[in-house]
C-alpha cells in the first residue's frame, strides 16, 4: 500500500521508513498530539497543498480584482505624473528613491457613487497602529502604464532598513540581501532559479506590506516631482490597489517555481545534496517566513478596528489565517527534518570545504555572518514569539541551538 500512496513529506524529507493509513509512526512520535501529527503527516505535494483542487485565494487575487472591476470606468483629462515612496509604520520611508508612475482621471461605470475612501497607517501608539481615514481621489494607473514586476523589484531594496522593524523583519531583509550577493558572486549556481524567486518572494512581500503607506508628493507647477520639500499625500486607494495586483501576480509566479524546484530538490532519489546546502536552507527560511508573515498579517487585520484597511474580505481572515499557517507548519517540518543533524548556521568556515559552499568568497563569508547574527538575534528573541510558533521554536530554534558548538 504505502508504495502506491507513497511516504509522507516528512519521511520522504528524512529518508526514514513511513506507513500507512496516517499518521504514521515518525509522525507521531514527532508530534505532541494524534491532532497535530495528522497536519504534519501529509502525502500531497507542495505544490498540490498550495496550487491545487483544495487551494485558496492565498493572496486575496479575486477580492483585489473585483474591486478595480466595479471601480475603474473611463478615464478622462490630462495623465499627470505621481512619485511613490514606500513608508514602514506610516513614518521611514524605506526607498532610496521614488517610483515615478503616470496616473489618469477616471469615472465610476455606476451614478450616485459613493466616495472612495481609504484608512492610512500614520503611525504607532506603542504597539497600537493608529489609522486615519481620508477620502480617496479617483484617479488610476492607465493599462499602458502599469509598472513590470521586474520595474518594482529595480525599486525596492532590502538593504534600506527602519529601525523601527522588528527582529524578524531583519531577519528576512538579510536573507534577502544574503541571496541576491549570492546571485551575484555565484550567477551559475544550480539552484540560482530557486534563490532568485525567493529574493522575489521576500521584495514584492515587503512592498505589499507597505503599500497602503506608500505617499503621493504634490508638485506645484514651479516644482519637480522628486523634489524632497513638498508636502506630501496618501496616494490613491485605486493606484495601491492595482500595485498589489501587480505584486500579487508576481509572488504567485515566484511561488510556483520555488516550490517547484524545492519539490524536486528534497525529494529526489539522490537528495539536495551537501553543495545546495545553503541556498536549500535559505530559500525554505524564505518560505517559512514568507508564509508565517502573511498568518500574522491576516490575523492583524482580524483585531483592528478600521474596516477598509486590508485588499481582502474580512470575511475570509479566518480561513487564510488557517491555510497560511498550515503552509507555514508543513515547512517547518519539512525544515525540521533536513536540517536535524546538521545546520549551515554554525559551519566553520576555517576549513576549505566549507568555504567551497561559498566558492570560496570572502565576500560572501562576511555577509553569511551577518545573516548568522540575525538569525541568533531572532532566536534569542523566541520568548516573543506566539502561540502559533509552538512548532517554530520546539523543532527549529531549539532544535538548532542544541547543535550550536560549546
């Protein structure tokens, strides 16, 4: 039986008999509950948990769409020029530069109407977000000018931080930064398909996240729209919304294919192998993290008090809550099981073979240590963690400190 089923994800990913009908016993004997080992012993790709009969608006596609639809219906006047910076918490601009976009007025295909409004993030209140109403101006991006998902990834860089972010915001933009210097040093690595839709993954994350922040400078007509000194407004509640299509396609593409790749990686019949050792444990942090991200994105929106804040319906939080998390736990394990003896985090890169997982880069050996630092950083921090992270910190951060030298 267990050869026509085949052998749970777990199992496949350690290389450890399974058994059939599920849970199976490494499963169990994994987990805490019967409950918890039927969610981790799974037999469906990951591409089926995520793309398949049984998969969900992750992104919130359809909602988003349907918006634009019912809103955008013919444009008139004179297409002007908007300049777009991404703000953290409403305050840090985290661009270096402005996305220069051509907008246009539009009409509403329906009469009476009612004004488009949108809830700006202008700030904290400690860890309370404080939101401010406005209402919208009707204009949007023209079709011919919609920007590329290769235009936003040139606009967004991981390395422009705010202070404010926290430990595991940090630790995601230095993945980030680790992968595309590993690009860079390595163009003609194996898994270089992998590592670049993970550095997509985690760009076009961080200007979804802060897109509804993103400001709209006013020129006069005697200044330039790069000009720093002008006053400076929340832009449209369209143009965001079209934005996050654009981003949300293009974290569907980059998905697709490293969950494509990382499929065929862990599970086949040779394994990943001791040389993609760091880019397989970099771009399943990505995913790890990436979906963690979106569970507590979503269950943040369930708890705020603004009702228009989020390119979702309020009515699906629950159910993207649960799916994001269950991708976020699967991975987990799936982590958890190929990293169980051995992690790159503390290899010593005073020996030859391990320098040649870098290709022997001193450059790339600094920015790994760095990446380490705020790795630990972040482990350091798991008392902060919810209850959500259960697994998170019993089968990664736990798990890895005990395999850190004395």
């Amino acid at each position: 039986m267990i050869r026509k089923v085949g052998s749970c994800s777990r199992c496949k990913a350690r290389r450890v008999k399974c058994d059939f009908p599920g849970p199976c016993p490494p499963c169990r004997k994994a987990a805490d509950s019967i409950s918890l080992a039927k969610h981790i012993c799974i037999r469906q790709t990951l591409l089926e948990l995520r793309f398949g009969e049984t998969s969900f608006d992750f992104l919130s596609q359809c909602y988003t769409e349907e918006l634009l639809q019912t809103e955008i219906g013919a444009f008139y006047g004179k297409k002007r020029t908007i300049a777009c910076n991404l703000l953290f918490r409403g305050t840090d601009t985290i661009t270096r530069r402005p996305l220069l976009l051509e907008v246009q007025d539009y009409s509403v295909p329906y009469v009476n109407a009612p004004p488009l409004e949108s809830d700006c993030l202008v700030g904290y209140d400690k860890s309370t977000p404080i939101f401010r109403r406005v209402t919208s101006e009707r204009y949007a991006l023209t079709p011919e000018s919609l920007p590329t998902v290769k235009r936003l990834l040139d606009w967004i860089q991981l390395d422009v931080h705010s202070p404010n972010e926290s430990t595991v915001k940090r630790f995601m933009l230095s993945l980030g930064e680790f992968m595309e210097r590993y690009c860079a040093e390595q163009p003609d690595v194996p898994m270089y398909e992998m590592l670049n839709s993970a550095v997509t993954i985690l760009k076009l994350l961080r200007c979804w996240r802060n897109c509804k922040m993103t400001t709209l400078p006013e020129p006069s007509s005697t200044q330039s729209p790069l000009d720093p000194n002008r006053n400076k407004e929340h832009i449209s509640r369209t143009v965001v919304s079209q934005l996050l299509l654009v981003i949300k396609d293009g974290i569907r593409t980059a998905e697709l294919t490293l969950l494509d790749n990382l499929e065929k990686l862990v599970y086949s019949t040779k394994g990943p192998g001791q040389k993609n050792m760091i880019p397989l444990w970099t771009t399943l942090w990505t995913l790890i993290l990436t979906y963690r991200d979106c569970m507590t994105a979503y269950k943040f929106s369930q708890h705020c008090s603004t009702t228009i804040s989020f390119e979702h319906d309020a009515a699906d939080a629950e159910v993207l809550i649960e799916a994001s998390k269950h991708m976020y736990h699967i991975l987990t394990s799936v982590y958890a099981a190929l990293f169980r003896a051995s992690t790159p985090l503390y290899l010593d890169w005073r020996e030859g073979s391990n320098m040649e997982l870098l290709g022997n880069s001193e450059v790339l050996k600094g920015a790994f240590i760095a990446l380490r630092t705020e790795v630990e950083w972040f482990y350091g921090q798991k008392h902060r963690l919810g209850n959500e992270d259960a697994r998170l910190k019993d089968e990664i951060i736990e798990q890895e400190q005990r395999l850190k030298p004395k």
